[in-house]
C-alpha cells in the first residue's frame, strides 16, 4: 500500500471514529431513552413553586384555588406567569440531549450562579420537579441540568424569557376578579350623578340560570345599549392594566374622574377609582392597594354614560314587518313595496327591482346601529336632510332616517355620516359613510 493511501485509510478511519464519539455524546450509550427527564407535574396538581436567581427568590403557593406569592412579600400572583411556568411541564419535558458536562460547560452555558434560574415544583406528594435553566439554544429549545448532577442537556422547556422575571412582574395585573356571567350590576359614580346598569336573571329551559337584559336603575325608561353592557361585562372580568405602580404613585386619586362598583351574583362588591393625569390613566381600589395604570379608552365609556350606554340601534322595527320603503332625496323618490315574498320598485315606474337584494338591504336598515353618538347641533350636523328612508310597517306607522352631512376631521378609508331617527330629534348619530351608498342600492341607486 502507498503512503498516500496508507494516508487516505487512517483518515478515514479517524473521521469514523469521531462520528461515533459524537453520537455517543449526543445520543449516549444507548440512545436517547437514556437520558433523564423532568416529571410531569400540572397546574391541577401543582401547590408550591419556588424561584430563585442569583439573590433574588419567589415563593408561591396556591390557596383555594388561587396562586398567591408568599416571599419575598406576599400578594396576589399574575395567572399568567404561573400558567407559563407549568405549561410545558404538563406532560413531562424530556432531554433532547447531552450536550457536555463540568464547571466549565455550566458556566457556558448560563447554567452557574447569578445567571442559572432554579424552578421547584411540588404536588401534595411533595417535590414533583426540580431543575436549573441556562440560556437559550436554536430551534426553540434551552441549556438545563439537575440538581446534584454538572452535566448540561438541551430540552424544550419554552424559553428561559417565560421564567426569566423580575419579582415585581409575577404580582398580578389584574385590576379585577370575576366571571363575566357573574356580574349582576355595573355603578358608575360621576360628580353629581349616578348610573347603574342592572342585569336580569333569566331562566333557561334546563333550569338553570343564566344572564339577561340590563336596565338602567335610576332611569328604566332609558334604552341601554344591550351589546355594549355585555362587551363591558366581559372585557372588565379579568381586566388587566397595562402597568402596575407603587400604591403612592402620583395618579391623581384626590380628585378621581368617576368610579367604578361591580356587583357579583354573589353580593359582593369592587369598586375603582378613575384618575387621569396628561395622558395616562390609573385606577386604584384602596390607598394602600396598587396603583394601575390602565387603557385610556375606559374614559370614553364611563366617562358620560348618557351617551356612550345609550342603544345604538337607531329603530325598532323588525325587518318583517315593513311592507314599504321609500328613498327620499333632492332629486330623487323610489318607493319599494312587499309583494308577497318579493319586492316591486312602484315609483319610478318600469324599473325592476333586485328583490334579494333589497330584502337584504332592508334588512340592514332595520338592524342600523350607530358607531357613537355625537355631542352636536342639529344644523351643524346637516339636519334635517333631504336624504332619507322611510319605512312603512304593515299597521301603517313609518320610521324616518334622516342621513345629514359628513363629520369632519375623519381620515381617508375611515369618513363617516351624521344620521339620526326622525322621531328621536335630541340623538345624532355617526355612522361609516360606506353604509349609505350600500343602503341606496336596494332602489338601484
């Protein structure tokens, strides 16, 4: 054999032999069933969890129910953070592979003090999972050890940024605490004035009971806007701030805009405070309670409830039960009429009507809400107008919508329309400037 040859082999034979070095380092002895893994342990059976990096510890611990931080300082802990931090422990997490082992190998890959992060869990039983996480690998997946053991492993635990937290961030951000179904009453308590919106039980046919209408206390007469009471119910359980600030953080709490009681099924009550300062606007429940810095858009719902709580819908009238629709404009009348399951243009005359789409279109006008309404003069609004709908029901009353001019000040792609229910004079509305010409083309227009 040559010397090149006698070369070529041993090379090969080298390049085999480290192959097989690195599968038994990557995969081990007898592949990858070898390799340790973390118990799976769930947020059903979970009851403690222990943190700890560097100096810094959280101990948590779930009472009827709920997850509370103990230590350093007790208080409510963020469901969030918890349920991140048992997600991916659910069904166990097992060890991608050995990746080395030795001092050296923990410090680089994060996995020595202050850098490693140690998270212990514990069942009833008692200590269910116990494991250090280091920095983050590719695709995913993250540097861990155990405890009492120097060799480092990759695994799939979710990212050290789920665990990785300042104590401050595990304290809950919630600024309340119920189930939307829950709520039974919504006070708001403004200088002078006073709404509560009262929600009826009802009855389902398995008999049991579930939510109903809402109703204004003070004023029953009053026509609540039902879809937006249910939006509020729903989006302020569980409300959470956009951030949390020291109790005695300057949010304006001695000259509060309005507050805020919820009332549960149950009796019980909570109750904010609305303050806002430059931009920002803050709750607060108690002096001694954080302060929460939350969405500014809660002024305009609260704010002035005899606007923003007032139906939106501009009619009564069921689609049903209109058996003639008129469009009226400056130049223009066509009159719609029902004949049976279908619609006749009668005015102008010899024009054929589109009797789907019509039905359809009509069918919009009866259901037409609002986006909001407006805080404005009659005349400044382009009120009354000469573009309008009339619709006859089959006992003969009619329902004018008046449709008057555009607001201003609206970007392009977002114009919008002032319009309002002749009958009801003191309520303008605004609504999307599409709507209108969709509207018209039930007459061909």
């Amino acid at each position: 054999m040559s010397a090149r040859n006698t070369t070529y082999t041993l090379a090969a034979v080298a390049l085999l032999l480290l192959a097989a070095d690195g599968a038994a380092h990557w995969m081990g002895d007898d592949g990858p069933a070898d390799l340790p893994e973390i118990v799976a342990v769930t947020d059903e059976a979970a009851v403690k969890i222990a943190w700890n990096k560097g100096d810094a510890r959280i101990e948590l611990e779930k009472r009827d129910g709920q997850w509370v931080v103990t230590a350093p300082y007790e208080f409510r802990a963020d469901p969030q953070v918890v349920a991140a931090i048992l997600a991916p422990l659910s069904d166990g997490i097992e060890m991608d592979v050995e990746v080395d082992e030795g001092p050296k190998a923990q410090k680089k890959y994060g996995l020595m003090p202050p850098d490693e992060i140690r998270v212990r869990v514990e069942r009833e039983s008692g200590l269910a999972a116990d494991f250090y996480i280091g920095i983050n690998s590719e695709g995913g997946a993250s540097f861990v050890r155990l405890p009492g053991s120097e060799v480092v492993y990759r695994a799939r635990i979710g990212g050290r940024a789920r665990y990785d937290r300042l104590p401050g961030q595990w304290r809950d951000q919630r600024v309340w605490i119920y189930e939307a179904d829950e709520l039974s009453s919504l006070r708001v308590d403004l200088p002078g004035a006073s709404w509560t919106a009262v929600r009826s039980v009802d009855v389902a046919e398995d008999g049991s009971a579930q939510p109903g209408r809402w109703r204004l206390n003070e004023n029953p007469a009053f026509a609540l806007d039902q879809a937006l009471l249910d939006q509020l119910a729903a989006g302020l359980a569980g409300w959470r701030s956009l951030q949390l600030m020291p109790n005695d953080h300057s949010a304006g709490m001695d000259a509060p805009m309005f507050s805020l009681t919820a009332t549960r099924t149950d009796g019980s009550t909570q109750k904010v405070q609305i303050a806002q300062v430059g931009a920002s606007v803050f709750a607060q429940s108690d002096p001694s309670e954080p302060v929460y810095r939350v969405q500014p858009q809660i002024v305009g719902v609260f704010g002035n409830p005899a606007v923003s709580w007032l139906d939106k819908k501009l009619n009564d009238v069921g689609a049903s039960d209109v058996v003639q629709a008129t469009l009226i404009q400056s130049d223009f009348v066509s009159v719609l009429e029902r004949s049976g399951e279908s619609w006749a243009i009668i005015e102008p005359p010899n024009v054929a009507a589109n009797s789907k789409l019509a039905d359809k279109l009509i069918s919009a006008v009866t259901e037409l809400r609002v986006e909001a309404w407006a805080d404005i003069a009659a005349s400044a609004a382009g009120l009354p107008s000469d573009e309008r709908v009339v619709l006859t029901t089959v006992d003969g009353a009619t329902v004018v919508i008046e449709i008057g001019g555009p607001v201003p000040g609206r970007p392009e792609g977002q114009e919008a329309v002032f319009v309002r229910n002749a009958e009801q004079l003191g309520r303008i509305g605004v609504m999307p400037a599409r709507n209108w010409p969709a509207i018209r083309r039930a007459w061909g227009r």
